[in-house]
C-alpha cells in the first residue's frame, strides 16, 4: 500500500470554508494597507539551512535538525 504525502511539521491545510475566512481578512488588510500607499511584496514560505543557519549561527544549530529534510539546493 502506499504512503499517504504528509505536509512538513509546523504547517497545515486550510479547507474552503478557511479560506473564504482568511482570503477577506487578507483582502481587507491588502486595501488598507493601499489606501496608505503600501505595496505587497511576496518572501520565501521556507528557507534554505545555509540562510538560517547563517541568520541565527549557533542557535541554528537546533534548528538545522529540524530543517535538514526541508533543505533546498
């Protein structure tokens, strides 16, 4: 049988009903923050291990354990 994909600890799916929810909160912030001549700008969801450990140096060290199935080339 196969393995059903599980998403990466610390994340989650959002249902429709959730998304409707999130997608008007996120829209009303979107026009406020134009209304004041803000822009969007759009960032990395995850980071490489390279970038964190080089961010956070020792204290990365907890996290390149945590982060090392997720590294990107």
């Amino acid at each position: 049988m196969a393995n059903k994909p599980s998403i990466p600890k610390g994340t989650r799916d959002f249902g429709p009903e959730e998304m409707a929810k999130r997608n008007y909160i996120f829209d009303t912030i979107r026009q406020v923050y134009a209304l004041y001549g803000f822009q969007q700008i759009e960032t990395p969801a995850m980071e490489t291990l390279h970038t964190l450990m080089g961010k956070y140096g020792e204290e990365g060290d907890s996290c390149s354990s945590r982060f090392s199935i997720l590294e990107i080339i």
